[in-house]
C-alpha cells in the first residue's frame, strides 16, 4: 500500500483560532469563511510538508442542527472531495458533545491499522494529548498543523499536546487572511442603512493598557461608521483598572476588561434590538457561545490554561456590567 498523509481537523479549534488571528475574539460567529478555500489550503500544505498524497481530512464539528445533523454548512463541507464529515452534537447550553471522543478514537483506530503513515492534527486541545500519543504508539508520525497570529506564533495550543506532537507548523497565515473575513453587510448594501440608525462602540478603560498589541488583531472599528450615528459609552475605569490581579494573579483585570470588550464588540456585528433584548431576557445564563470564547480568549491572552473560579465569576460579572452600556438601533 502507498504511503498517504491524513489530516484531523477539529473545526471548533480552527474557525476559533482563525477568528481571533482575524477579529481578535475567538467567537466563530463573528468571522465569515470561505470553508472551502480554507480546506484546500489545509491539504495543500499537509501534501507539501509530507511529501505524501492526501488520503482524507476528517472534519470534526458538532452538528448545527438538533439531533446532532448538518446544516447547509457542513452538508457542502462533507460532499467536498476526500472530505469525511464527523460530527458530534450539542448540548442544551450549546456544549459540544462527543466530538473530542471522535478524533481520539480516529487517530488510535487509524494508527493501529497503519491507514496513513502521517497524520497532521489541527488542534490545540490537550484532551488529544493521549490520543496522539496512542497513535505514536503504532509507529505514525502526528505533527500538529495550528493557526498563527500577526507575530507568528501558534494561537491556543496546549503545552501538554505541543510537547507530545512530533512537530508543529503554521498554517499559512495568507491563505487564513484569504479565507476568513470579519463579518459585516455587503457594500452594496450599506446604501439601504437609514441614516438615523445607531451604533454602539465601547471604550476600554482610559486606565487599562491598550488592547491591541503586537502580534494581535485588532478590534476593528464597525465598518458601518458612515452611515449611522455614533454613541460612544465609556465604562466607569474604577470597575477594571483598580480591581488588581483577578483569581490566582496570573490573570489581569485589564486582560478581562480587554476581552470583554472584544468579545462583545464581535457579537455587535451581527446582533438586532431583539436579539440584545433576549440576550438581556436570560441573565444570568450567558449562551455557550459566548461563554467559550471569553473563557478561550482569557486563557490565550493570559497565557493561562485553567481559569479559576473566581475569574470565571469575574469575567461573567464584567460582560453583564458592559453589555448594559450597549445600546442598538
């Protein structure tokens, strides 16, 4: 049999860590994808790193629709050539379930019956960390295939699963910049927007220090500027810049400030008055969504894996206290 190279792609982790490279917040939702673009630029440098014909990629995602099933989405992601669609689903607060289980059990199944003798895993999970290591077990070589950001450095990989691998290499920051795009309306419909309409940008903390730094996204200002009217509301610097160290200390209370303020200012881009209001309607619940990305962008930022307790009470407590500043329409 000839040798092949597979890839492992866990969809959460990319399109996250894609969004952030693009928006600065890991919240999928606020990034528009050219999935298949991004997919073939995926197996292309899998081929040119291994010097090896691709077998498969296997997607691993939780399905969008109840039950567990595909939307529109991932039905044409799963039609697409040498494309194999493994989902897992969602729980009730918009968890993924069964998906981590998924990619272990391929890596170990596929190594131990020797299907490819290279496989290229696009996580940072460290719950993979056993899995690849099973698999090198059975003689396969996993190298982790990971997202960078403006610096050139992996976005959200764990240490655990980074010194397990048998590598790691960058996904072409290009071909990211190609395919995943910060989500807005279409120029050609800007013309439509009433000029009275409203928008809302949140200022950080005079106190706190700036959010972009090198080798981040910035927080793009909102592209429909021209056509509305602008409130500007600056939340009180004494709630963030004066709180000091959250939690254990490796967490900054301007770290929260900042990724609130990011986490929110991704979700304004595609919010209505209506779904502001139900958002607002379900406190204290924040949806999964939401939740996960704040919890994910901390942890990048902060360079910290586990979240206290006491930081995920702060982190809650800050978006509540700015969502109330937000007003659209």
């Amino acid at each position: 049999m000839r040798s092949q190279c597979a890839v492992y792609v866990d969809a959460g982790y990319l399109l996250a860590a894609s969004a952030t490279r693009v928006t600065g917040t890991s919240l999928r939702s606020s990034v528009d994808v050219d999935h298949g673009a991004l997919i073939e630029a995926v197996i292309d440098q899998a081929e040119r790193d291994s010097g090896l014909p691709l077998l498969r990629v296997n997607w691993y995602d939780s399905g969008a629709r109840p039950g567990g099933l595909p939307d529109h989405t991932q039905e044409s992601i799963g039609l697409m050539p040498k494309v194999k669609l493994r989902l897992g689903r969602k729980s009730w607060s918009g968890e993924q379930k069964g998906v981590d289980l998924r990619i272990g059990l391929d890596l170990a199944t596929h190594a131990r019956h020797r299907v490819v003798d290279v496989m290229y895993l696009v996580s940072g999970d460290d719950d993979l960390t056993e899995a690849v290591e099973e698999a090198q077990s059975h003689g396969i070589q996993v190298t982790l295939l990971v997202v960078p950001n403006h610096a050139g450095k992996a976005i959200a990989v764990a240490k655990h699963l980074h010194r397990a691998a048998d590598g790691l290499i960058l996904l072409d920051d290009a071909a990211v910049s190609r395919t995943v795009r910060s989500r807005s309306i279409p120029e050609e419909l800007l013309a439509t927007l009433p000029e009275e309409q409203s928008e809302v940008i949140v200022e950080p903390d005079p106190e706190v220090r700036p959010a972009v730094e090198p080798g981040t996204a910035a927080i793009t200002p909102n592209v429909f500027a021209s056509k509305r009217s602008t409130t500007v509301i600056a939340p009180q610097p004494s709630a963030a810049a004066s709180a000091g160290p959250v939690g254990s200390g490796e967490v900054s209370a301007s770290d929260v400030e900042i990724v609130v303020h990011q986490v929110i200012d991704g979700w304004c881009q595609t919010a209505t008055p209506e779904t502001l209001a139900a958002l607002r309607a379900g406190r204290p619940f924040i949806p999964g969504e939401l939740d996960r990305a704040m919890l994910m962008d901390l942890s990048t930022r902060a360079d910290v894996y586990d979240i206290t307790e006491q930081t995920r009470h702060a982190l809650r407590n800050r978006f509540w206290a700015l969502l109330d500043k937000v007003r659209l329409g």
